[in-house]
C-alpha cells in the first residue's frame, strides 16, 4: 500500500555523492546529514519534494520530482491565511524554495 510517509520520489545515488555537505546544509527537514566520506541519507521519512537538496548538488547525486514545489512552504502558508513565500529550502531560482535576491 503506498504511503507518503515512507515512498517519495527522493533517489539518491551514494556513489556519485563527493561530499560537498550541500544537501545537508540547504535541507529543512535534516533528511541528509553529512558524513566522513558521503552524505548520509538518514530520514527519507521526511523528506517534503521540495528540491532544495537535488538543485543544489553539483554532481546530480539527488533526484527527486519537486513539480509541487514546497510542500512546508505551502502547508506554513495555509497555516497561516497568507500567500506562499520563500522558504528557508534554498532552491533554484523560480521556485518557491529560491534564495533571496542580493541586492
Ligand atoms: S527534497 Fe527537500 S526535504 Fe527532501 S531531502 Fe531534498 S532538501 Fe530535504
Ligand atoms: S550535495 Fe550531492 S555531492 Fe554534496 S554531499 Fe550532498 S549528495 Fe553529496
């Protein structure tokens, strides 16, 4: 039986990993954790879709379907009676998950 909690589209591919600790680092929800030699993939589990990690890691060791855009962002947002806005995911440019511009 499918279950969100435990079956997402998140892949990640361990041996391409050069342990840059980006996933890590711009991940919400601390499904990746950095480790000694590769990143760890620790809590699938809580893993939202929202792209940040795949998006940020320069050896395509991520891949996971973010067409929804953040879930956290959209349930924040609904929570709260307001329009989504950015979140803290650290995205891609476009995407709700974008890191502010600088100015
Ligand atoms: S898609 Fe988002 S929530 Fe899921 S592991 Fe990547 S950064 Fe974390
Ligand atoms: S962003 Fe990619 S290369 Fe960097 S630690 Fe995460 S999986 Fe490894």
């Amino acid at each position: 039986m499918f279950s969100s909690y435990t079956m997402t589209t998140l892949r990640y591919h361990r041996d391409r990993c050069i342990n840059c600790g980006r996933c890590s680092e711009v991940c919400p929800h601390a499904v990746f954790l950095a480790g000694d030699e590769k990143a760890e993939l620790v809590r699938p589990e809580s893993c939202m879709e929202c792209g940040a990690c795949a998006g940020n890691c320069p050896v395509r060791a991520i891949e996971v379907d973010s067409g929804v855009g953040c879930a956290w962002a959209m349930i924040s947002a609904a929570l709260r009676g307001k329009d989504m806005d950015q979140c803290s995911c650290g995205g891609e440019a476009g995407s709700c998950c974008a890191e502010p511009e600088k100015r």
